[in-house]
C-alpha cells in the first residue's frame, strides 16, 4: 500500500489516510494487520511518530513527525488545542445553518471531560426513498470543527443531537447504514479530517495541510445531490 503524502518537510509528514487503516496497534481495533504507521515506516524507509489519531473508519489528513524532538513539540500543540482541525461530514436529516455542540464524554475510564464540537451546514438534500415514517430521506453536508479532541467526539456528538453521521457504527442509525449498504453498496463512514492549520515549531511559520475526499465520500456525496 502507498499512501498519498500531502505534506512533507524535514521534521513533518503527513498523509491522506484512507477510510478503514488503523493508525496504529491499539485494544479498541482488534487484530488488524495493516497500520498507517508501519506502512509509512515501509513507504518512507524512515521511522515516523504519529502526534495525534483519527479512527480506523475516518478518513484524511494524518500527521507524524519525523524525529522525538519535534514529535513532543507537535503533541503539545495538540495538547493546548493550538492545532486548528476542520473536517467534513454527511449526516442524517438537517442540521441548523451553524452550531455549537457543548455537550460532555465519558472516557474509557468513566470520567465525564469537556467536549465542544462546532459545525457549519454546507448543503442540504433530499432523496425519494422512504425513512421510517417519513417518505423521503434528508441529508446535510457539514463542516466540522472539533474545539476539544475526545475519542469518537464527533461522531458521539452528531448521534446526541440526533443527525448521526452515514456508515457510523455503533453511533449512527442502524436503518439508515443497512439502507446505504443494500442500496447504494456503501459501508464507509462518511467522516473526512478535510484540514490542520498549526504554526510549525521550527520555522514559525503558518502550515496549513489539506487532504482531498476520498473516492466513497465523492461517490455519496454525488448521490445524494450534496
């Protein structure tokens, strides 16, 4: 497997990560046998340090560092929210035009912690086929910006405001992914990490990192007319 770098200098590198590669060996993920990590590691021939995560099903940009000093300088930046994240998503029915999300998690070790996601309403649509009680099925393209990092936040945070996020599981709607699956063939989460904006440790200067849609993304977001 070769990935599409979209960014590279001599401490940062990162990658389009394509839906369903696990960034690395992790409990949460059973016993996958590929990890962005180590396929990096292989494309690159260089040893490479994730500095932050997306989920095995989200897609996008995926960042690693090239050596220990810059990788503690980037997971501070992350610690201290100072790296700016915009994804896209599909979700069920219609959002507002814009809103903020403020709404607390439960960690793994059953603590509440802050989380604070906003968004923005790109584009609305609705399909002629039937959605329970309803005759149609409506559809929002959203762009997203997490203000806090917690496991499965945006996702976790779209079912709470009932606007599930399309092919999510065990958060989404288990109607609306038999739908996708048996209509359309499609079983991938329609979340993208779209963006990061930091400023580079080394350089000061103002990085800004963009990973185009996947083909699955493209291919729903065509369909339903988003």
């Amino acid at each position: 497997m070769l990935f599409e770098i979209v960014y590279k200098d001599k401490d940062l590198i990162a990658i389009n990560k394509p839906h369903g590669i696990a960034v690395h060996r992790s409990g949460y993920i059973g016993t996958d046998t590929v990890y962005a990590v180590q396929e990096l590691r292989n494309q690159i021939g260089q040893k490479v340090f994730p500095c932050h995560r997306l989920d095995k099903k989200t897609s996008g940009v995926l960042l690693f560092t090239l050596n220990q000093e810059m990788n503690s300088l980037m997971q501070k930046l992350f610690r201290e929210n100072k790296v700016k994240k915009k994804y896209l998503a599909i979700v069920r029915g219609y959002t507002d035009d814009s809103g903020i999300i403020d709404y607390p998690l439960t960690n793994d070790r059953g603590k509440a912690q802050e989380a604070i996601t906003e968004y923005k309403t790109l584009s609305r649509s609705e399909i002629d086929i039937p959605s329970g009680k309803f005759t149609t099925s409506r559809y929002s393209l959203v762009e997203v910006y997490p203000q806090t990092g917690r496991m499965h936040q945006i996702r976790k945070h779209f079912a709470h405001i009932y606007h599930p996020i399309i092919g999510d599981r065990p958060h989404g709607c288990n109607k609306q992914n038999k739908l996708f699956k048996e209509r359309f063939s499609m079983t991938t989460m329609m979340l993208h990490a779209l963006e990061l904006r930091f400023i580079h440790p080394s350089t000061a200067s103002e990085i800004i990192i963009n990973a185009d849609l996947q083909q699955e993304f493209k291919r729903t977001k065509k369909l339903l007319g988003l």
